[in-house]
C-alpha cells in the first residue's frame, strides 16, 4: 500500500505542478496526452489488421508525430502570449490566456478521438453507431471549418489586397 501511495503522491504533485504552469490549459494537454498515447497504441495493434508490417522506424516517425501535437500547442501558446504582448501597448485590456492553444489543443483532441474510433473500425470492434455518426460530424465540421481551398485562398488573398 506504501508503494501506491508514493505513485499517487507523484501523481498529485505533478499535476499540481502542470496546473500552476499552464492554467487552463493543463486539462486538455493532459486529455491529449492520453488520447495520443491510446491512439499510438491503437494504430500498433490496428497494423496488424490492415496488413502493415511495424517496424521501430515507423514507431518512431508515430512518436515524434505524437510530440509534435505538443509543439502545435506550444505555437498557440506563444501566438497567446504574443497577443497579450501587443494589447498592452495597444492599451486594450486583454485578461484572457490561452485561446489559440486551447482552440488548438481541442481541434487535436477531436483528431486523436476520430483516429482512435478509426484504428478500432479497423480491428473490426464493434461501436455504437451514433458514436461513428458523431465521429463523422466532427470529421466533417473539422473538414469545412479549416479548409482552404485554392478558391478560397484567392478570396483571401483579394481580400488582403483590398485592404
């Protein structure tokens, strides 16, 4: 019973430590991290299924894909502070913290949430079918709301120029 009491004391003092540095944004880093490593894990045993050989340079490449997601929310987080920087010289009082990363750490997570669903379609698991209607919503909502089609860039772009 010591033992476990020593992990939950680690436990508790590092997420006590992650919630004092990041704030609100400790939650969805550490629900990311956890999606990330059941998805690397799912994708592992899904290979097997979809005829994949695994091979440790294949893991790696999937590792480093995995910490990359972090990166991607470390650029929020200076885009953020960036921000914030800039308010105050421009004398807006701008009190919020962490909305590109946490905007950035949901759009990931919802990621992390379809390809998981995906590995297990894949090991032939068996779902309830609002949860893949879901999967598909937010597949497709993720599709429309971030897409830049070359139509829509030259909007953008007309848009830049008339400014």
């Amino acid at each position: 019973m010591e033992y476990l009491d020593k992990i939950k004391l680690v436990l508790v003092v590092a997420f006590t430590a992650l919630s004092g540095w990041l704030g609100m944004l400790a939650v969805p880093v550490i629900l990311l991290f956890i999606l990330a490593t059941f998805d690397y894990i799912t994708g592992l045993a899904a290979a097997k299924y979809r005829g994949n050989k695994i091979s440790s340079y294949k893991g790696f490449q999937g590792i480093m894909k995995k910490v990359s997601l972090f990166y991607l929310i470390a650029v929020g987080a200076i885009l953020d502070y960036t921000l914030l920087y800039a308010s105050q010289y421009i004398g807006v009082d701008a009190r919020v913290n962490f909305v590109i990363a946490s905007f950035v750490a949901v759009w990931l997570i919802c990621n992390e949430i379809i390809s998981i669903l995906e590995n297990m379609k894949d090991m032939n698991v068996n779902f309830p079918p609002f949860l893949e209607k879901l999967t598909q919503n937010i597949r497709t909502q993720m599709e429309t709301e971030t897409d830049i089609s070359p139509t829509n860039q030259s909007d953008q772009k007309n848009d830049i120029e008339k400014s």
